[in-house]
C-alpha cells in the first residue's frame, strides 16, 4: 500500500500554530434524535483552540453551544443543489432498482465485482443522499484558507471526555495530504475495503489538497460519479486517494488498519475510540456503539477497552 504514512508531529513546535476547523453536517429532522446530542459533546469536549462549524439544511436548531457557527448549505453550495435536483426522482440514484427512462444505471462491472447488495437497494448507489456530506468537504476546505486542517466529525459522533489539543494534533500530520480511517489490509493485498469516513482530516497545507477538492466535486457536476463501481462518499473519497496516491505519490495517513486496528467498527477501536464513539447505524438508536464492536488488539497502537465508558455500554450493538 504505497504512499501510506503514520507518524507524529512535533507537538512542542506545532501546539500553538496549528489552526483546526472541525465541520459536520446533519440529515434534516434529526437534531433532537442524535444530532444535538453528538454536536454539543464536540464543542464541550474539544480545545478551545478547534473551531466548529455546522453546515444546516434547515433553520437553526435551538443549540446549546454558543461556540459552534452554522453555515446554511442551501446557498453555500449551489452545485450540491443542481445535482440533486437533477437525479432527486431517478430511484437508481438513490440507491434503488428501478430504471426510469434516460437515467442512471447502475455500473455493469457489477455483475462481476458485486457483492451481496448488487442486486437491492442499497445506500452504495444512494449518491443523491451523500453527496450532501462532499459538498460540505469542498466548502469547508475552499473557504478555510487561514487554517492548516479542516476534520470532517460525522454528527452521530459522541464525544465522552475531554480531548486533549496534543491529541487532535497527532493525528494531522504536515506532510500527508488526508488523514483516514483506512480497511485496506497490507498484508492481505486483497484491494481491501472503502474507508471509514466518520472521522477524515484534509491537510489545507499540502499542495494536491486543492486539486482533490476539484476533482472530488467535478464527479458529481459532470456525473462521472455514476461511471464508478459504488456512488457513496467513502468509496469516491478512497477511488480518489487511491488515484492521488498512484498518480501523483501522494501520502496519506492511514489510523487504521494500516497501523494495526481491527475490527469493522474501526473508528472505536482506533485511537479516536479514546475520546469518541462514532453510532453508525443502528447504533444511533441505542445511543452508543456495543462492546462486541470492540477488538482486542495487541498490535494496535492503543486499547481502548481500557476506557471506562467502554466498560459501562451494553454487551451488542
């Protein structure tokens, strides 16, 4: 897996320069659910230092964090809205079977490639339903040119203590463009499988980062999005990192796999599960992630079974 880097900063020179912006983005109708919950535990328990800021579709919910600054992302990102007006009524587009005349198909390398999904609705093919959370991306790091990252946080992310400046800092070096949540296993060389993008960081400093954000958004403007073999944001973010990294020898910073975490709920086994538990799914319900989400892993950088609100979530997910 060429191109992949893990290492750590030197925190004594770069604590006081490193400027942070976190942003996120919540689905319309879910802020009292999950989102509220999942944004305010961010700006309690991130550093003073990390800025906030939410992209909303809706009006400004009632929040309790005068930290955090919203951006409405119905005129923030015109492009976000022509493409899902364009294919809104096309069912292929968001993720189901159904063929309308002179609309989208699905990839025919799927009748080969596929896995158990090709032949239902699936949220693969729901390119409609998350392009929303790649135009925020593109927004946020065209128009965070003081700053050195920008951290995508998925809103269903609880954090549950403080998270020390020195942490976030780790996890975002100079000379990598993208710092990710990878499940491509090296010693497997088996092509792996898309990222865990709940937790992503774009580095503002890194020459190709601009021409990614352009590439990434020209997908969705010319619809070559559809051309891919899976139409999600985690599959195009690693189609792309995998393109930049064969390309151009970009060097990204893989948290995951790479470095030894396992398990398929990768973001709470990674060192981020120290500080956060990211309720993908159906976890959103329960209100955390389980213990059976948990691996031991002597190899991991980390053990986070060892972190006390680890020991009180219930046994399942």
């Amino acid at each position: 897996m060429s191109g992949v880097i893990n290492s750590t900063c030197n925190l004594k020179v770069n604590r006081f320069i490193m400027k942070i912006k976190v942003i996120t983005s919540y689905k319309p109708g879910t802020w009292e659910s999950y989102a509220k919950r999942g944004i305010e535990s961010m700006a309690k328990n991130f550093p003073k230092e990390i800025d906030i800021v939410v992209y909303a579709e809706e009006p400004q919910p009632i929040c309790n964090e005068s930290r955090i600054q919203w951006v409405d992302l119905n005129s923030a990102e015109p492009e976000l809205f022509k493409f899902k007006n364009k294919h809104k009524d096309d069912p292929v587009a968001n993720g189901e079977l159904q063929e309308i005349p002179n609309g989208v198909r699905r990839p025919a390398e799927l009748k080969v490639k596929g896995g158990k999904d090709k032949n239902k609705g699936s949220y693969l093919w729901a390119a409609v339903r998350f392009a929303n959370k790649v135009f925020c991306v593109v927004n946020g790091v065209r128009n965070s040119k003081d700053y050195d990252y920008v951290v995508w946080i998925d809103a269903d992310t609880y954090t549950f203590r403080p998270v020390p400046l020195d942490f976030f800092i780790k996890q975002l070096p100079a000379e990598t463009m993208v710092t990710y949540l990878g499940r491509e296993n090296p010693k497997l060389n088996d092509g792996g499988k898309y990222p865990e993008c709940g937790f992503v960081g774009y580095n503002l400093k890194h020459p190709e980062i601009q021409t990614f954000i352009n590439e990434w958004e020209q997908l969705y403007v010319t619809d070559k999005v559809f051309k891919l073999l899976e139409w999600h944001d985690s599959y195009v973010f690693w189609h792309l990192t995998k393109k930049f990294r064969t390309e151009k020898n970009v060097k990204v910073n893989d948290i995951g796999y790479w470095i030894g975490v396992k398990g398929h709920h990768v973001f709470v086994n990674s060192e981020l599960g120290l500080y956060m538990d990211h309720m993908k799914g159906k976890r959103k319900n329960l209100g955390s992630s389980g213990r059976n989400d948990l691996r031991s892993n002597a190899n991991a950088p980390v053990n986070v079974l060892e972190v006390d609100y680890w020991k009180k979530v219930p046994p399942t997910a």
